[in-house]
C-alpha cells in the first residue's frame, strides 16, 4: 500500500464530505476510494470514518490521522518544491470560521488580499454566529468574540468589541431616553432567540455587574433583524459595537448608557495546537493577525 497516496484518498473523501463525491473530486471509481481507505483503515487498525446515510464522520482516532495527514502532506509537498528550486506559491485548502457580521467586515477583506498573494492556496470561509467544534467541522482557523472556555486551543488576541446597548431617535423622542438601568423596565426591548449565547444585559457601577432588561416587545433570531426592529422604532437594543458602527456614525442609532456598560469582549484568532505547524497555516496567521489588529483599532 503507498501511504501517502491512502492519505491523499482519505484526505479528499473527508473534505468532499462522502465516499462518492471523493471519488468524483479524484476521478476515480468509487469502488477503488472505498478499497483504498478500507486498506488505510485495516493497515492501522483501527476505524477512521464512520459511513452514514449523511455521508460520513470522523472517528477520534481519524481525527487525529486526518490532522497528520495533511501535516505530513503539506510538508512533503514543500520539500519537494523546495528540492527543485520551487520557492514560490503555497498550495493547499484552509478552513477559516468567524462570526457573520465580524467575517464580512474584518475578516473577509483580508482573506481576499492573502487569496491574491497566494492564489494557489483555496480558502473556504465559514460565517456563522455560533461556535463551531474545529476538529469535528474540519476548521483551521476560528476568530472568537468573548472571553475562552476552550483551554486546549491556541489564542491570539487581535483586539475587543463594546456591548452597545442603542434605540433609535424616534423611539427616544416618544418614549423618552433612559438615564440608568433600572430605567430601562419601563422601556420596550428586542430580545434574541436560538442564539446559544444571547447578547447579556449587564452593566457595572463601583460593585459587581448586575443585570436589567427591557421588556421583549419582539423577539428575533437575527442581528440584523434586531438591528432593522431598532431602527423602525420598536424598541432597544444590545448588539456588539462593530454591528452598528455605520447606524451609530449617522444618527439613526442612538446609544444609552455607555456610562454603565460593562468591559469590553476580547476577539481572538484560535486555532488547534498542530506541532509543527503547517508552512501555509503560518503564513495565513502571520497574514491576518496583524492586518486584523490594525483594522479594528481603527
């Protein structure tokens, strides 16, 4: 059996997401990919993906092979290329996760710019608003609103972002502008639903945080839904800062409170502890870390 080439095939079956899709991103039989990672498997002994009529999973064990496969890979790949006097483009795919409204403003610029210098390298970017596993989801690379619970993997701290709690001037001018927290119980609110965490109501004078909240005139499960509630006048907010910088900038968000608001979130860029660490995810970190610092303190 080549291993390298049972790597490969193993590699292209996870990422396609099924056995057959593997076997159409290669070009080859299906019966030939299954034999391959069957071969892989009983060479090891052990099971590495668990077929399923979604497609398949990865077993802890494969994983773990999954993670030094494209190690291995990537590093002979350079070798290679570094033996023949090929010391240009990196080759290869990264997985990056951040959340929606952060990706699209911070991180997608950025990725587009490192996707130029190293047009061999294909990017797949997740925005989703929640968090997401990185070795059950296959993902390099996560940027991470909020203080860390996950202690097994590697931070890098890139900046923070304010809880902002916000109305929008008609509202105000009808129903009056809060001056404390406890003011806000007689005020109308929108709420968050199936968030796993929902933005918290938390405030802070000389003791500890305390938490109030408006009454939910609307519930969403959206930011953006809750930002258009807002500025329709429905009631107040409490979004990340970065989420209504531009309604803020013009006028058509007023913010409350800022006196009370609690510390700062902290963002992070995480990803797992690969030793060594492949050449490409090097680059990539040494790309964004520094450009992601830069623009947020703007």
């Amino acid at each position: 059996m080549d291993r390298f080439d049972a790597m490969s095939v193993l590699l292209a079956v996870v990422d396609a997401g099924s056995l057959s899709a593997g076997a159409r991103r290669l070009n080859a039989p299906l019966a030939t990919v299954s034999r391959k990672v069957a071969d892989l498997e009983k060479h090891l002994g052990v099971r590495l993906v668990l077929r399923t009529h979604r497609g398949l999973s990865l077993t802890e064990e494969g994983r773990a092979f999954v993670a030094a496969s494209r190690r291995i890979l990537e590093d002979l790949d350079a070798a290679e290329r570094q033996a023949s006097g090929d010391h240009g483009a990196l080759r290869g795919g990264l997985h990056v996760t951040a959340p929606i409204a952060f990706g699209e403003r911070y991180l997608l610029p950025i990725a587009l710019e490192f996707l130029k210098e190293q047009p061999d390298i294909d990017l797949r970017v997740t925005l989703v608003d929640r968090q997401i596993n990185l070795a059950d989801e296959q993902v390099d690379v996560a940027l991470r609103i909020g203080h860390l619970t996950d202690s097994a993997l590697i931070a890098t701290r890139v900046g923070s972002v304010r809880r902002v709690i916000c109305a929008s001037p008609e509202y105000l001018a009808r129903r009056g502008v809060p001056r404390r927290p406890e003011d806000l119980l007689r005020h109308d609110g929108v709420s968050f639903q199936g968030f796993a965490t929902a933005p918290e109501w938390r405030y802070r004078r000389d003791g500890p945080a305390f938490t109030i909240e408006p009454r939910s005139k609307l519930a969403v499960n959206t930011t953006e839904a809750a930002i258009q509630a807002a500025l329709a006048g429905i009631g107040i907010i409490r979004v990340l800062s970065y989420q209504i910088s531009d309604q803020l900038r013009s006028g058509a968000l007023q913010e409350l409170l800022n006196e009370f608001a609690p510390e700062p979130l902290p963002v992070n860029v995480m990803h797992g502890p690969a030793d060594p660490q492949s050449l490409k995810m090097r680059c990539f970190l040494d790309w964004i870390v520094p450009r992601l610092r830069a623009r947020m303190a703007q």
